[in-house]
C-alpha cells in the first residue's frame, strides 16, 4: 500500500498555479522601475497595471498590493 504524502508547510513555499508560475517567468524578462518614465520603466509599469487589473476580475474584494522599503 502507498500512502500519498501531502506538503503542508505552506509558510515556506507555496505552490504556483501554472498561469501564476507563466506570469511570474514573463516579467522577470521585463527589467525597469515601474515608477520611472524611461522605456523599460513604462514597460515595467505596463506589466503592473495589467496585473491588477487581471487580479481584480478574479479576486476584486480580496487584491490588496504593497510595496516594502527597508
């Protein structure tokens, strides 16, 4: 008999849907601050919006974004 383990310890890592892990790859490629005016910085703040509004037709009451400064 094989038992089917399952992976609880989600405070560690979490496991990425396939279109979170596509979308994640996808800006990665996209280098620039998003709050900057140059090319890369448009293109980086492009992805950002597309983002959110992407979040907000799924999760609209639950999308919170945040940014920390240290």
């Amino acid at each position: 008999m094989t038992i089917k383990r399952a992976y609880m310890d989600h405070n560690a890592t979490t496991p990425l849907r396939p279109e979170a892990r596509a979308a994640v790859i996808e800006a990665l490629d996209v280098l620039g601050n998003p709050s900057s005016v140059h090319t890369e910085g448009r293109a980086a703040r492009a992805l950002v919006e597309r983002a959110r509004r992407d979040l907000s037709m799924i999760r609209r009451d639950e999308t919170f974004f945040q940014s920390v400064e240290r």
